[in-house]
C-alpha cells in the first residue's frame, strides 16, 4: 500500500488481530500472567517478547505506536500520556547535568516553561531564531547533546530552517528533535531532513476530536548512538539505533509512568484514519480566511505561511504539503479584542488546535501569559494577537462569523 491513508486505515490488519477484529481492540488490563515464572523473567529480561506491566506496555498501545512509526516512516514508537509527556521524559532520559540544548525560541508555551525548569536542573538551554540556521550554528557549544525545534512555530507561524539545520547536526554528531505536531506527518515527513527523533503530540492533528490527549516519540535512524556518551551500559545491546529510544522507554516512560490509557489510544488510532481527509479540508479553509483576513480593513497583520508576503513562504511551499491549519492576526487598535472575540457563534473560544472545531484563543492573555511582557515581545506576540485553529466547518459559515466578530 503505497498511499498515506490506505497504510494508516488498514495498519492494525498487518499484524493478526484478535478474534478477526477490524482494528486492535482495547485492553485495559494493567497486569499480564504467565503459566511459567520463567517466561515472566525472559520478558521482563528482554530475551523473550511479551507484556509486564501496563505502564510500560499495552497491547491497544503497541499497535498505536506501530501506526505513529508507519505515518512517520520510523524505526520504534513510544507512546505517552501527553505531547508534553513525551518532550519531558525524553529530555530527563537522555540528558544530565551539564549538557547544553540549543531550542528554538518560538515554541509552544509550555515547551518553554518545560526547558526553563530543566535550565534550573543542571541542563542549559539556549533559545535561538530557527528560521536562521546561522544562529543555531553560533549557538552550539562543546557541551550541546541536543537541538530541539517545532516545524511551524505556535502562534507566529515561522518556519524553521529545518534542512539547514539537520544538516548541521549531522556534521556535529548532535541529537536532532523535530516536534512535528504542528504539520503532522501528513503535511511533513522529519525524516527528509533527518531528523533523530520526532515528537508528536497524538492530542492535535492525529486524534482531531478533541477527545483525546496523547503523545510520542518516534526514533528515525538517522543518529549513532554509540557516539552518544549518556546511553547506559544496561542498554547497549542489540541494534545501536535502538539504543536511544530505548532508554527512552526504560529511563523514561518507566521510571517517570507517564503512560498512555488504552482508551485514549484506541481513540487516537481511529481517529488517526481520517487525518489526510481532515486536514486537508482544514488547510485549504485556512488558506481562504487569511486571504479574506489580508485584505480587511481592520487587521493589522495576519500570520500564515500559506500567504506570499509571509517571510518563509517559499521555504514552506518547498517543505510541506501545505501551510497548515493554523494561523493568528492581529486586529487594529480601533477593535477591542474582547468584543471581538464574544461576538463569535461558531467559532469557539478555547484552547487546543487541531480539532474538527475552528477554535480562537487571545494569545498573550492566556497560553503565552506567564511569559511575561517581555519575552512576549521578542517573541512578536501582540496584545492584539488571536490564534486560529481551523476546524472543518464550510468556510463560508466561517467568514460569515468573521463577519458577525468584525460588527
């Protein structure tokens, strides 16, 4: 099966499923029994294959993790409870103290409080401009393990120098982490630009109801871990491509258990079968409001990388299958941005992206307030800046309510 979603809808059937199901049935057993003790031991050993303990392991899970790793054309999947879950557990298992990350400075607001926490633990991290491959360049030190970048940034929507910098990293021998949540393997494939590990968070785009939270880290194969000086002895075994995600597993979904529930994986794999089919809709509906957005007389300024005055138009266009389903503006000083907001009957107030609902959000108040001024600022986040999740409602009742908001 060569197309995108013929593999992902028809994954679970490559695998014998139980009892002749369509897809993997959910299991919500926590604790696995077997008639010989010694089999319990070769499982929990790594000689034998089979299930322990439901923080680690899952069958439900196991096929969701197989799906991720085929959209993603990886080698190994580990499924978490959250996105985030997944970004923090990966960090606490691969770095110690000392060791240097360089990240992109436009990210998502708690991936930022996340890597300010782990600056305080001992792991130092420097926020660079990612569109700029030579300040990702200048960055990086003796003591870097790590580049950390998101592919289109939450809300400003830059776009990252995602070849230069995996070209980078591949000459320096350093650990690189595409956060593809953003596009989605749909719209990007990371292992293009050979990317080390990719995470997603399985909450957006992938499950796209809303009824779901979930996240992974997928590992590519692009990187050696037998030059990586912070894999333990107790995981230097078998194929040194696995040895990274691995530890992941061992050091990190085990000891922190941030562990993905069955139902929601089950949630996440069906809803995973209609992701090129949604987001498709999706990103066309948002290409058709930022046009009508551009030229309204009370917008600033609309984001979206899909629009040909956007800074890194023609790097998107090169890179992904489309520009997203995300964008922000910002309104004129004339508008207040809460009446604005209130006057919406479609649109929802609410955070999340990636939801069959269109979804607004004022940025600086809410997701970005914490923040500070400040980093706000450097950030390019406005006051007057709404964020955009595009759903799959028609887009004419769309630019209707726009309409309605506007007055």
């Amino acid at each position: 099966m060569k197309g995108f979603t013929s593999r992902i809808v028809h994954q679970d059937r490559t695998a014998d499923i139980e009892h002749g199901s369509v897809h993997k049935p959910v299991h919500t057993s926590v604790a696995f029994g077997y008639e010989d003790a010694r089999d319990l031991a070769a499982v929990f050993q790594g000689t034998s294959a089979g299930y322990t303990y439901g923080r680690q392991v899952n069958p439900t899970v196991d096929a969701l993790e197989a799906k991720i790793t085929v959209m993603e054309q990886g080698l190994k999947t580990i499924c978490f409870s959250t996105g985030m879950a997944a970004i923090g557990t990966a960090f606490f298992a691969l770095l110690r103290p000392g060791d240097h990350v360089v990240s992109s400075a436009y990210l998502f607001g708690n991936t930022n409080s996340l890597f300010n926490t782990f600056d305080t633990q001992g792991i130092s991290v420097t926020f660079v401009d990612a569109t700029d491959i030579d300040a990702v360049t200048a960055a990086v030190t003796p003591q870097t393990k790590l580049v950390f970048v998101e592919t289109i940034a939450n809300p400003r929507t830059q776009v990252t120098a995602l070849k230069e910098i995996g070209a980078l990293c591949a000459d320096r021998g350093l650990v690189y982490v595409v956060d593809n949540t953003m596009t989605s393997p749909f719209l990007f494939q990371p292992t293009t630009v050979g990317a080390s590990l990719v995470v997603n968070s399985l909450t957006k785009y992938i499950a796209g109801h809303g009824n779901a939270l979930g996240g992974a880290i997928t590992e590519m194969g692009h990187f050696d871990w037998s030059t990586f000086p912070n894999i333990y002895d107790t995981y230097q075994k078998g194929d040194p491509q696995l040895w990274g995600i691995t530890q992941i597993r061992k050091k990190g979904l085990r000891d922190f258990g941030a562990a993905l529930a069955p139902e929601s994986a089950h949630h996440i794999a069906i809803g995973a079968e209609t992701l090129a089919l949604r987001q498709t809709r999706q990103c066309e509906t948002a290409q058709t409001l930022c046009e009508y957005l551009n030229d309204h007389a009370k917008v600033e300024r609309v984001y979206y990388p899909g629009l040909a005055d956007h800074a890194e138009h023609a790097r998107a266009a090169e890179l992904f299958r489309f520009p997203g389903a995300l964008f922000s503006f910002e309104l004129t000083p004339d508008l207040d941005i809460w009446e604005f907001l209130n006057r919406f009957e479609l649109i929802i107030n609410s955070t999340n992206l990636g939801d069959n609902r269109t979804l607004a959000i004022p940025v600086a108040h809410t997701i970005y307030h914490e923040m500070g001024a400040e980093r706000r600022a450097s950030m390019g986040i406005a006051d007057s800046l709404i964020r955009i999740s595009v759903g799959i409602e028609d887009v004419d009742d769309l630019i209707d309510d726009f309409e309605r908001a506007f007055g």
